[in-house]
C-alpha cells in the first residue's frame, strides 16, 4: 500500500514538473489562440503514457489531471513574475 501511495504522488509531481514549461511558455501567447489550446494540452499525452506504463487505472486521472493543472498555473505565475521584474530594472 505504501509503495502505491509513493508511485501515484510521485506521478502527480511528475506531471506538475512536465506542466511547468507549458505553463511558463503559454503565457507569450494570446489566450484561446492555437499555440495557447497546444502548450496547454501538449503534456497530457505523456503524462497519459506514464500513468499507464506505472500500472495505474483511470481513477487516478483526477490527481494527474490536477498535478498538470497545478504546473500550468506555476509556469504562468512564474512567467508574469519575471516580466514584473524585467519591468522594474
């Protein structure tokens, strides 16, 4: 039981760590625009692969979903955060 609880956290880290480049790249875009829609959807497939390939079913697609989600939003924050200070150089 252990081990399980370790491989699903590990793998919602993992897709937060795979979100986190999409995140940070889709902010140079304009929302809704084509490269927004990809940069956004662009880690799915490989976070799909790695929860299969670990054994997991589709139960554990909400915390994956949500570790993806989470890395998109820290990607735009970081993103916005170091233009602000781009700025005030």
């Amino acid at each position: 039981m252990g081990g399980a609880i370790l491989l699903i956290v590990g793998l919602v880290i993992l897709a937060l760590v795979i979100s986190v480049p999409c995140g940070y790249i889709r902010q140079n875009y304009a929302k809704y625009s084509f490269m927004w829609f990809l940069l956004i959807h662009l880690p799915i497939p490989f976070i799909v692969l790695l929860r299969i390939e670990a054994g997991l079913d589709w139960r554990y697609i909400p915390f994956t979903l949500g570790g993806s989600f989470a890395g998109q939003i820290l990607g735009g924050a970081l993103s916005r955060r170091r233009k602000q200070n781009v700025k005030a150089a």
